[in-house]
C-alpha cells in the first residue's frame, strides 16, 4: 500500500493544509473507526464534534466546518472544496 504524507495529500487535493506536512496516511476509514495513519472526512459539524475523540490523525474537511478542539500541533485537517 501506498504511503503519502499530509503535505502530499494537501497538493494533490488542492487543500489548506492545517497542521503538520509529515504525517504519514496510508489508508482511509470513517471518523469512528480510523487509526492514526488513516485519512478520514469531515463533512458537516455533527462529524466535527467527533473529531476530538476519533484516533485519526489526519482528516479532509470540507470548507466552512468549524472543528472544534483541533490540536493543530500533532493533527492535520486537510480543507477542501466541498
């Protein structure tokens, strides 16, 4: 499989990148049952309240959900165009 990092995927996505370029993503899954090397999406604010408590560390969120308790340091959130 196929490794990418945040920054990658934020070039090929064409999306602001909000957090760190290097997280490595090597997969993708729901908010709920994502691990820490899998893309997951967030795509309205019932999905953002989740955020915090989902084990991902990289997300695609679309443009103008607010994601509350971001920790910018240690996770990514990829913005991108609905």
């Amino acid at each position: 499989m196929t490794t990418l990092t945040t920054g990658q995927l934020a070039e090929m996505l064409r999306a602001e990148l909000v957090g760190p370029a290097d997280i490595a993503v090597s997969g993708l899954s729901t908010l709920q049952d994502a691990g820490p090397e899998e893309l997951t999406f967030i795509r309205s604010d019932k999905f953002a309240k989740l955020w915090s408590r989902s084990r991902a560390r990289a997300a695609a969120v679309a443009k103008g959900v607010a994601v509350p308790e971001h920790d910018s340091a240690s996770r990514a959130l990829l913005v991108v165009a609905e």
